[in-house]
C-alpha cells in the first residue's frame, strides 16, 4: 500500500513506478495530483510526457504516455 522510501533517479523504474499509480486512477487530473504528493511534476508535451523532481521542478526525463 505504502510506497518504497528509496530515492532513485533510474527512468525506467521511475516510469514503473508512474504507470503502476495511472492504473489505479480515473483521470490524468487525479494521476498529476498523486503524483505531485510522491514528489513528481508531470507535464505532458509532443514527445510524451515530461518527468521532473519536486520541489526543485528538475527534470528527470521523458516516457511514453
């Protein structure tokens, strides 16, 4: 229920991780705004969507959505 306290700055367990919460929500609206409690600034662009660390608002990179 609980989500892992590691900090990890690998994209593709990062979009694991992304993917898995999107399943468990209605709407992107409710996805962005999980993800923002977990620490992630999602913002989606032409070539997917733009992954950045909060609070700084650093990007991580880009996956597929």
């Amino acid at each position: 229920m609980y989500a892992d306290n590691k900090m990890t700055y690998d994209l593709g367990e990062i979009e694991a991780f992304l993917m898995a919460e999107r399943a468990k929500v209605l709407s992107d609206a409710e996805w962005r705004f999980r993800m923002r409690g977990y620490g992630y600034n999602l913002r989606r662009t032409d070539g997917g969507i733009e992954v950045a660390r909060l609070p700084q608002n650093t990007p991580i990179g880009v996956i597929q959505g």
